[in-house]
C-alpha cells in the first residue's frame, strides 16, 4: 500500500527550511547594525605634521568623526592625503578600536631650488616640488644649477629639459645631503655636467663629484674629509676617483 505525505508535515518541513537563512540574515543586519554604531570614529590622531595641522591632514585623508571605523578605506585615504598635501613624504592610516584613528606622518625637508623664469621652486629629497617661494624662503636652501624645469606644478616630481637621469643623479645627492646633516651647509649644486658635479660647502670648499663610485661612497669620503680639516682650511676637496683616495687642493 502506497505511502502517504501528511500535507501539513510538508509545509511544516518547507517553513522550517525558511526559517534558518531567514536567521541568518537577521543576524548579520545586526551585527551590522551594532558596529555601526559601537565602531563608530571617535576621535583622529595626527602624528609627525609639523607643516601642516592635524585638521589638514584629517580633512584631506576624507576621514571624519562619526564614521564607521570598519569601512574605512586606509589606502585611499594615504592616496588622498599625499595628493593633497605635497609637504607630506610618507603616511600611515591606523585603526584602533574602539573608535580611533591614527595618521602618522613624514613631512618633507626642503633642501633646495631651481629657478625658471625669474620663479623660485623647492625641491625635497626626491625631487619633488613643495611650493614656489622668494629670495628670503630660499637663503637658506641649495641652489641648482645646470638643471631646467619643465613645466613644474606642486606635487609634481621634476621633469628636466636635459636628460631625465639628471634628476636620480640630483636626487642621490639630495637624499645625501639630508641623512648625513649637510642641509644649510650646501650652498650650491651644479649639475650642467651630470658625471662630475659641482657643489659649495660651508661657504670654504668646493667639492668634485664624480661617477666611478656610488653617491653614498663619495659623500662618505667627503664627510671624513671634513672632519679632518680645521675652520682655517679653505680649498677643492675630489672625492671623484674610484677608491679611497681624496684630493684636497688650498685655494
């Protein structure tokens, strides 16, 4: 004899069937409904800015009180943050729970100027351009020679009008400059021949740069050079040849 389904036992199977999706997606709304409101930002904490107030870091980075902590977009808002800040070199964006955000910055130094047109523009480490500024903004600051600008825009890397390898040539230096605290040292850097650079230091040297060693070797000669000479010495320090060997001609 033939077996017979209970009409109600069926729908009683089919509602249960419902019933544990349904569950599911209840709980995830609330879940979702309690991070939204318990990983709310609270506060925002700015690190490293110096340049720049911690309201102009924040602004820029798109991140404000009270949104969720847990869709925050960290590396777009590093992207945000370097495209509208051209001070800041390097950036970090943290969450903390339960309601944090910490931004640390790196701001760049500016280190020296190249002139197109009668106007002034500054130069990080890296080549990039931090402002256009007076003859008082650059006293301080190296000038560049025998490097052109072409069309420079704040926020941009320099683009030369000579051979682009100028700028990584010109960059090596810069970063040299900074990490070994030569910056307000250097007073000009000409670069018309790229191979054998020229620059002015402590307002008593003239130092001769070459290409047979990496820029890091050349300035570590040069350093131990200086600090073997007295504030009396005045001349032409070669640090162009391969090797250890240092050339110190008085003028």
């Amino acid at each position: 004899m033939a077996r017979t389904t209970d009409p109600l036992r069926k729908r009683i199977s089919r509602r249960a069937a419902l019933i544990g999706p349904v569950k599911f997606l209840v709980g995830c709304a609330v879940i979702i409904f309690v991070l939204s409101i318990f990983l709310q930002v609270r506060s925002i904490e700015v690190k490293g800015n110096a340049h720049y107030t911690a309201q102009d870091i924040a602004e820029a980075a798109g991140i404000d009180e009270g949104d969720n902590l847990f869709f925050i977009n960290r590396f777009a808002a590093v992207g945000r943050i370097i495209a509208k800040l051209p001070y800041v070199e390097t950036v970090s964006v943290e969450t903390q729970l339960p309601g944090t955000v910490v931004i640390e910055v790196t701001e760049s130094q500016s280190l020296a100027w190249v002139e197109l047109e009668g106007q002034r523009w500054v130069l990080d480490r890296s080549c990039k351009f931090l402002t256009q500024a007076d003859t008082d903004e650059t006293a301080s600051l190296i000038r560049v020679t025998g490097v052109t600008p072409v069309n420079p825009m704040v926020g941009e890397t320099l683009v030369p009008a000579e051979d682009a390898g100028i700028v990584t040539r010109l960059a090596e230096i810069l970063d040299q400059v900074q990490r070994r605290g030569l910056a307000g040292r250097v007073s000009t850097l000409d670069l018309t021949d790229p191979a054998a650079p020229r620059m002015e230091c402590l307002g008593r040297f003239t130092v001769l740069f070459g290409s047979e060693e990496t820029v890091n070797y050349q300035f570590g000669k040069l350093e131990s050079t200086l600090g073997q000479l007295t504030d009396a010495d005045r001349g032409t320090i070669d640090v162009s040849a391969a090797g250890e060997g240092v050339v110190f001609t008085p003028f």
